[in-house]
C-alpha cells in the first residue's frame, strides 16, 4: 500500500488505484451530452461485486488535468477524514473512508 502522496502520484498517473477491498478510477462522464466531460470517480468493491459512483461534487477546473488534479483532491479530503464519501448505498461508504484512510498513514 502506498502512503503519503505517492497514491495520488500513482491514481493521476495509471488512472486507477487498488485498496483491500476496492479499485478506484477516475473517468470521465458526459451525462449531460455537453461538449465538455466532466471527471467522475468509479469505485468497485469486492464486497458487493458492484460499481458505484462517487456522489461527492468535484469542482469544475479550467482544463482537464485541473479537474483531474480535483478529483484526486476530493479521495485526498475523504482520506485525512475531511469529507464523508457519498454512494447511495449503505456500508459502503463507511467501509470505503476506512479503506482510503489506510493511504495517509
């Protein structure tokens, strides 16, 4: 397991990132058939075998690697504990934050 910043090197650069129980990846949505795409972070976990999509909002950048570096920023708050990851689907948040947690030490 990775800690400090060298996980959110590793996520920017390879576009994913394998915890116990989960991988995380950043991807890009186009929901809203805009021209641009918007970064969203997908979260697989082991224990349901199910995708989710992080509901937490990433805010909006003036390039692309901007939003990246803004969604990275969000799995860093919610891994110092800062900010509650929003799923929809109960326990697998909490299970995610303890997961993300074990990344900043």
């Amino acid at each position: 397991m990775t800690v400090g910043g060298d996980w959110k090197r590793k996520l920017r650069e390879e576009g994913y990132l394998e915890l116990e129980g989960f991988r995380v990846e950043l991807t890009l949505d186009n929901t809203f058939m805009d021209l641009d795409y918007i970064p969203r972070i997908i979260v697989y976990d082991e224990e349901t075998e199910r995708w989710h999509v992080l509901r937490n909002p990433i805010p909006k950048g003036e390039t692309l690697e901007e939003n990246w570096d803004n969604a990275v920023e969000v799995l860093a708050r919610i891994a110092r504990g800062e900010e509650e990851p929003k799923f929809g689907e109960e326990g697998v948040a909490e299970r995610f934050a303890r997961a993300l947690g074990t990344l900043e030490g």
